[in-house]
C-alpha cells in the first residue's frame, strides 16, 4: 500500500486541522496516533518497551524507546540494588522520557527492588510473573504509577480496585512467562468492558497494523518484547540476536518455568533437556519466593544473555520468527507509527 493512501483525501480541513489531523506531504492526510496517559504522566505514542530480563532490556533500549516519544522499561529482575540504581539513573542521562521498571512478583527481593526503584524516582512499575497486593499500597505512598500484568478480567477488576494507574493484558502470543493460554485479541474485549482504567495490550504485537487492530479493540496502547529484544540497543549478544532472526516457527516451545508459570522460548539444547527432564542446579541464591528447582532460571537467562545458546534459555514471543532484521529502537518506532498512521481512525 502507498503510504497515507488509506486517509488520503481523508476530510475537507483546508486553513486549520485538528490536532489528531497531521498533512502527509502528497497531499493527504493521517490521524495521529492516540497518546498514552498512566497516572500524570503522557507518553507521546502508546508503545510501551516491555522489561525483558535479565537483563536485555537495560538502560540503553529503555531510553531509546523514550526518546522516541513511547515508555521504556528497564528489567529490574536479577538486578542488584546498586546495578538497578546505575541503570536508572543512566537512562535519565540518555533521554527526558518516560522510564519505568519491570520487576517479578515472583522474585525474592520484589519489595526491595520496588523501594529502590521508588527512591530513585522512577515513573512507574510494571510488575508480572504472578500479582502482589502489596505493592499498590506502596505505589500510593510514594505517588509512583503501578502497572500490574494481568491475564483475566477478575485481575483487572482487582487492580483497578487497589488503585492500578493501567493494565497490561498479556497474551498467549507473549514471550517469558506466561500467564494464559488464551489470545490477547480474547482479552481485551472482556477486560475493556470490566475497567475503566488504560488497557495496555501484549502479545503478538509486531506491526503498525497489530497496533491499529489492538487500539479498535478497546486497548489505548501496546507493550512489545520481542521487536525490542531483537534489537539494535537490546542488551543481548549478538549471537543471540541472530539466533532470533534464525528461529523459525517450529522452533518455539514453552518449557516449565521454575517460577511456576509456563514460559516461552526459542529451543535450544539447554531448553530440549529441560523439556526432558529436570537440570538441578549446583548452587542456588534463593532467589524466587516459590523455586520449582527444575533448573536455574537467573543463570539459564543470563547464559543466553551472554550468547551462550548451548546452556541458555532464550526467552521470546510467538512470533519472533516473524522478524527478519535488528533496527534500532528508532527506525522500528518510526516503522510502526507510520504504518500505524495508515490504518488508524479513532
Ligand atoms: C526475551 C524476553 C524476555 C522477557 N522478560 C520479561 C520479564 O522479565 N518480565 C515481564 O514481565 N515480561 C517479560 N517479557 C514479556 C514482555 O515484556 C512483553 O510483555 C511480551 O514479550 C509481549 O509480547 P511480544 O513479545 O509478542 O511483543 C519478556 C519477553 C521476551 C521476548
């Protein structure tokens, strides 16, 4: 399709526009994209960077992502006290955006990771692998926005009850830890007949056109993993990012989590034994509240981190095999909001 060719001629506006209206440079006309407000703060696009751990998506995507006007999240899970503070207070150096956090539930140190993260002022918490309570009494007292991950409408009812700024709804089609097994594009629906609160959809989303699709369902924007985790500012190897431009369909299984949820993943050796049976670790730093001690999820994550595709676990979503190059953050916002700007009409 041409660009632009979807709203060409779209209305009569001739000397004034409304703000949504922007002039396409061959004479037609795009709606711009919706923005996305959670708590007080107002990201210029509705794409939000989905925390990837441990450890891929660190300060250098996370404010990528921001600069271009969306929210970038840095994955606190596996994180040190002082390594979360250094990542936070590096991305402030690198753009005036939004940046959040992305933490476990599951995790030993969630309250800890949440306090410090609290301290350094970020501007809101994401938080997924299981739902915690608690953490809304904190985002009250210290004013930060909390996002919890949900999968169903009875979450997103209780989240918007104990004072959630949004939800993400996350998919089957997602990648890491899974909460369900049923589509993002099943959720929404429900979920945005149940609250009122911004509904930020996950799962699946790889092109402006998903975006355009996702927003008509009733969702006002999109957290996506995978397009970011293959990357040009995404924290992994380079192995490993050409081990995700290589996946194919056929390659992505789900394995059993030690955190006790489904997670999914690109198969590698590591993971086919997992799939198998158990790999115990030898030595174990406690820190998951609930350890299925089938293998070492921090470890596993960090070695594919590093490129090592033998013994890692290479997390990712449905479709990354649908990928074919790493861009920089920039060029794949610029790519989905054009597009996007195509399709969409409020
Ligand atoms: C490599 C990878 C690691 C992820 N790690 C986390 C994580 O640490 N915490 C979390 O809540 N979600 C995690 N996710 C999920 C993403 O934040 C996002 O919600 C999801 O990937 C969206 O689906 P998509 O990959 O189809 O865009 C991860 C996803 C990927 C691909």
């Amino acid at each position: 399709m041409i660009q632009g060719q979807g709203l060409r001629d779209k209305g009569k506006v001739q000397n004034s526009y409304p703000l949504s209206l922007v002039p396409f440079p061959l004479g037609g006309w795009f709606v711009k994209l919706p923005e996305l407000k959670i708590g007080n703060k107002t990201a210029k696009i509705p794409i939000v960077q989905g925390g990837m751990a441990i450890r891929l998506s660190t300060a250098r995507l996370a404010a990528a992502v921001a600069n271009e006007g969306g929210i970038g999240l840095i994955a606190a899970s596996g994180m040190a006290h002082d390594e979360l503070r250094y990542e936070i207070k590096l991305a402030r150096s690198l753009t005036d955006g939004i940046i959040g956090i992305n933490i476990m539930v599951a995790a030993s140190d969630f309250a800890g990771i949440v306090h410090t993260a609290m301290d350094a002022g970020i501007d809101l918490i994401v938080a997924g692998a299981g739902f915690s309570r608690d953490i809304f009494g904190l985002g009250r007292a210290s004013g930060t926005p909390i996002v919890p991950i949900v999968s169903s409408v009875k979450l997103a009812k209780i989240s918007q009850k104990l004072g959630a700024a949004a939800v993400v709804v996350e998919g089957k089609e997602a990648g890491g830890h899974l909460g369900t097994d049923i589509s993002v594009r099943e959720l929404i629906e429900p979920i945005r007949a149940a609250v009122t609160i911004p509904l930020i959809a996950a799962g699946g989303v790889l092109t402006g056109k998903d975006i355009v699709d996702v927003l008509k369902m009733g969702a006002n924007g999109v957290q996506m993993g995978s397009r970011f985790a293959a990357s040009l500012e995404s924290n992994g190897a380079p192995s490993l990012k050409e081990y995700y431009l290589k996946s194919k369909p056929e390659d992505v299984v789900v394995i059993n989590s030690p955190v006790g949820l489904p997670g999914r993943a690109v198969r590698t050796p590591f993971s086919k034994r997992v799939m198998e049976g158990n790999v115990p670790p030898k030595t174990c730093d406690s820190c998951l509240k609930a350890c299925k001690h089938n293998f070492c999820i921090v470890r596993a994550l960090t070695r594919a981190q590093q490129g090592d595709l033998e013994t890692g676990l290479v997390f990712t979503g449905e479709y990354m095999p649908r990928i074919e190059e790493i861009l920089p953050a920039k060029e794949i916002i610029r790519r989905l909001v054009t597009e996007a700007e195509e399709f969409y009409q409020p």
